[in-house]
C-alpha cells in the first residue's frame, strides 16, 4: 500500500479476537523518574513475578439486558460487545440467564525485585534539610552531596520546596501520558492513539478523513500531513513499539497501542497555502476532520472495529462502518488556521530581544529560523514568544554563547562537580589558579564522564558532548535523543550533531537543535497553556530545573510577549 493510498471502509466481522477499540488525537506529557540502582541484584538474575487480576464479570439474571448491565457498570453496550467474543450486534439483545458475560477485561502486570529500600529519589518539602533528609533514608549528607551534582558543599544548605534529591545511584526514565486533544491550529504536532486488543506488533493504517462537508478537501477525501518529515495521506505505526522503548518507566502501559507521531499540515509550502485559504474561506474559520483505522489490509487477519460511537443512552450507531472514529456530532476533531504569526520574522523583531547583538547575527538568526520553525511547529506568537524568552536567557543579548563555559578555579571544580570533591588533586590539576589556565577539554572529560549516556573518561565525550547551543545541551544521551528529534522533524536539515558535534556551535545547528530540544520536551504544549509566570516557570524546569535565572527568564518574556503582540492574537 502507498503512502498516498487512502483506506476502504470496513464492516463488522463478529467473533474474532483481534480489535481495535478507540481512537484519537493527543497530546504527550513526560516527565522524569529516577529509578534507583539495584545493588542487591548485582550479579544475580532477576526474579519476575506475574500478578494478575481476573476478568470482572455479570452472571444474567431474570430482566437484564445489556443496557441495563452496561449502566449498572459504567460501560457501554458497545464495549461489552466488543469484550465478549459470543456477544455480537445481532445477537446483544438475546443475552440468556446465567450466561456469564465479561464488564471489565482483567490485567497481568509483570515485576521485577528490586532492592530492599526501594527508594531512588525524595522531593524536598517545606521544613526539610539535607541534613534530616539523610538521616530518614538511612545515609549521610556526603554521600547526598557524592550523588547530586546540583548540590554542594556550598549550597547545601538552601534546598527548594519541590526540588528533587537522589537517595542513591540509578537512571532517570521518562515517564510519558496521552491525554485527548479535541482541536488544534494546521502544522501542530500531535500523536494519534490507537488501543487494541491481541493485535501487538501488527501494523495499523490512518487516514485522517475530511469531515462533515467540504473544507480543506472534499468531504470523506483523506488530508495531507506529514510523518518522519515525508508527506502523506496513509499514516503508519506498529501496535507495542513504544513499549519496546527501555528508556521510558512505563512502557508496559503501550503495549496494546499503536501511537503515530504526525505534523498535522503537509510539507510542501503550496500545500500548506491551499489548506490555510481553505480555512480562511470558512464561516467560522475551522473544519472537522475524523479517523480512519486500518488494522486488516496489512496483517492478512480479521479485526473487530469498536468505532460505532454510542449514544447518549451508550448504544451504538447503525452505521456499517464501524473503523471510523470521531465522526458525529460532538465528536469531530477540529482544526483550525493560525491568523498570526504563522509566518517569518523579522531581523526588527529579533533585534528587539537581543538588543547586543550584531545585524549579522541577527539575520543569519532571522534566516535560519524562518527556513526551520514550520518543521517544529513554532509558529504562533505565544510559542515563539516563549521560545525566545528561554533563548535570550542561554545565550545572552548579544547571542554570543554558544558552549558552556568550563573556565573553573580550582576551588569551584570542588565546589561544582562530584568527580573533582572525590579526586581534589585533580581538580589543583586543571583548574585555574595564579600558576595556570584552566584545562576545559580535561575538566568536561572527567565532569561529564560516565554521566548522562557518555563514556569514560578517554573516550573524550564529557568534552564532545558537553553543554553547547541555543539550549544548552549537556551528555551523549541528550545529544542522540535531539539529533534522533532533528531526523524525524527536518531530515533534509544538514545537520548531525552526533557525527559531527560542532554542527552544534553554528548558528543552523545551535537554533535547530535547540527546536528540536524544544519539541521533544513538548515545549510547545506548555507554551499553548498560557502567558502567566507559572507557564514560563513550567518551561524552564523543563529546561533546567534548578537554575538561578527564574526571574529573568519571566522578564524577558515580558519583552518577547511585546514583539509578537501575544495580547492581539489568539495562539
């Protein structure tokens, strides 16, 4: 099947096990968890114990009918015959007393042992001190002091309501939720979620279906986007693959899930044009799109589609094409045009928010954001207003910073970083002092080494990988995940910051990395909640967490809020 081929609709086959149960549109969250290492596992092969809970069932009594035991459940009509194989459309109203029938599907949960203390990491709270916190989790402050690098011997004493503290040695995970998106503007990026039952590691197609009457497209003629920076109307993801993913802590959770990662909007620019006059030219400025899912063609199996969207009383439609989904009345997905924004910005503009910066760098900035922002979807005034905001913080007015700066005393070293406490000679070695400059390329060798996915120390990568670009990116973990994100959004970029670290100390490399940073984090969801202080706060602990610069952080959005007259426009 081509990437430009639409999907057929598909009726109802009863008893099958394969199905597909809902579909829509979301948004990701993540967040960080630190999973703690296991040392009373260290050369023993784990244990893993299965716990399962059994199904919750109804045995029919005299006067029931599914409606009835669906409301006394809180399902549906539509989900009980979707769980209960001997229990189809035509045959739901025929339940017989003492037939047993299945209300909510059981679950099996696998668990590794872990160790005997089982915590990794504390969030501080009003009335704590490192101190007290140390005694509680049965270990010292110097040990704390060993294991955290934002915590030193000076700065020990001035922890944070909220701050988090590593109790011991371990990873941090990402922990990822879908929540449901109902509307958004052409060009965001949004995930499409689709939940099945027994269908892991087959294929599911999407169409995403004009809908209702003509808009961007003829109605029920499949729209344009764009996925793994290709253009497309036949969306494709594997059911399981995000469960497959070792650096999230809950990828069990996606095991039934087929999840697409989509810029709703084509890639060409025409394209993009002829879709956004389209929305223009209506009434209320937005059209309604739907799903199509497809989960038969590619795997040669027959698939049960739960898309009869039931109705208020939870029965379902009596439409024969039950692999749609969002298409009704209350339901449609809307999309709408960004009116603001939406285009290039100026050399003015910018120069409004680095006001040290030459008109050389302000127009090579000018260039290269406005050849990359659509691939990263920065393109309404409150995102970019945003984005901006945490730029002038990294780099300065006069965008001049674009690797982190390691010019540390010998004092600081110690000060600053766990490696140089534990090994001080070193520290007299390559800090500065009145006898010598500073070492940087030896200092980000054993700061950095065996942190954050980089090597030892000679295998150079504390250096290689240290804190460089618009958004400071710091370790090799960090640099594959953006330049994976550069790949995905904008492959054609030129740019590779694995193979080639320095692309990050261009000014195309500095800005599209930091994008990509941007969108990996969804940056661009916590820019869409608002312009409040909590929402430039909610960004930068993204950014970096236990930064000094909160304040200045708010007072530079205060500018770039002004720049793209985020008061005037309505994204």
């Amino acid at each position: 099947m081509s990437r430009n081929q639409t999907i057929e609709p598909r009726n109802t086959v009863n008893i099958v096990h394969h199905k597909v149960l809902d579909a829509y549109f979301a948004t990701m969250k993540s967040e960080d968890v630190y999973v703690a290492e296991d040392k009373s596992q260290a050369g023993k092969t784990p244990t893993t114990t299965e716990t399962t809970t059994p199904d919750e069932t109804h045995t029919v009594k005299s006067g029931d009918s599914l409606g009835k035991i669906a409301s006394a459940n809180g399902t549906t009509t539509a989900k009980l015959v979707a769980l209960n194989d001997n229990i189809t459309e035509s045959n739901k109203n025929n339940i017989k007393i003492g037939q047993i029938i299945i209300v909510k599907k059981g679950t099996t949960t696998s668990s590794t042992s872990s160790s005997s203390s089982g915590k990794g990491e504390y969030t501080v709270k009003s009335g704590d001190s490192l101190g007290k916190i140390a005694s509680a989790n049965g270990t010292t402050t110097a040990k704390l002091i060993a294991i955290n690098d934002s915590i030193t011997e000076a700065n020990k004493n001035d922890l944070k309501v909220g701050q988090k503290i590593k109790l011991s040695k371990g990873n941090t995970k990402q922990k990822i939720t879908f929540e449901r998106l109902n509307k958004t503007t052409l060009g965001s990026d949004v995930y499409i979620v689709v939940e099945t039952d027994k269908l892991q590691d087959k294929q599911v197609l999407i169409n995403i279906n004009q809908g209702k009457v003509k808009g961007i497209v003829e109605k029920d003629t499949a729209v344009k986007i764009t996925q793994n920076d290709k253009e497309t109307v036949l969306i494709e993801a594997t059911v399981g693959e995000y469960a497959k993913n070792d650096k999230l802590s809950n990828k069990d959770d996606f095991k039934d899930w087929a999840i697409a990662k989509i810029k709703l909007a084509p890639k060409t620019k025409e394209t993009l044009k002829a879709y956004t006059d389209e929305i223009k030219k209506l009434t209320d400025k937005k059209t309604l799109l739907y799903l199509l899912i497809d989960a038969h063609s590619k795997n040669d199996i027959t698939v049960v589609y739960n898309g009869r969207n039931p109705d208020k009383d939870g029965n379902p439609d009596e439409r024969t094409t039950p692999n749609y989904w969002l298409d009704m009345e209350g339901k449609w997905f809307e999309l709408s045009s960004n009116e603001c924004c939406s285009g290039d910005i100026t050399s003015e503009e910018l120069g409004e928010i680095f006001t040290g910066a030459s008109d050389d760098s302000l127009d090579d900035l000018r260039d290269e954001f406005n050849d990359a922002f659509e691939h990263f979807s920065i393109n309404t005034c409150l995102r970019r207003a945003h984005f901006f905001a945490q730029i002038r913080e990294e780099v300065g007015s006069s965008i001049g910073t674009f690797s982190e700066n390691l010019n540390y005393t010998v004092q600081s070293l110690k000060n600053t970083f766990s490696y140089f406490r534990n090994n001080p000679d070193e520290a007299d070695l390559y800090g500065r002092s009145d006898e010598h400059a500073a070492n940087q390329e030896a200092i980000g060798n054993r700061a950095y080494a065996n942190r954050l996915g980089n090597g030892n120390i000679a295998s150079g990568d504390g250096w290689n990988y240290r804190g460089k670009g618009y958004i400071q990116l710091t370790g090799r973990t960090n640099y594959e995940s953006v330049n994976d994100e550069i790949s995905d959004q904008y492959s054609d970029s030129g740019i590779d910051i694995i193979a080639t670290p320095s692309d990050i100390l261009t000014t195309k490399g500095a800005l599209i990395s930091a994008m990509a940073y941007w969108t990996l984090n969804n940056l661009n969801t916590l820019a869409d909640n608002g312009s409040e202080d909590s929402h430039v706060n909610a960004i930068t602990a993204v950014i970096n967490l236990h930064t000094g610069s909160y304040s200045e952080r708010r007072e530079h959005f205060e500018t770039t809020s002004e720049t793209f007259n985020i008061d005037e426009c309505n994204n």
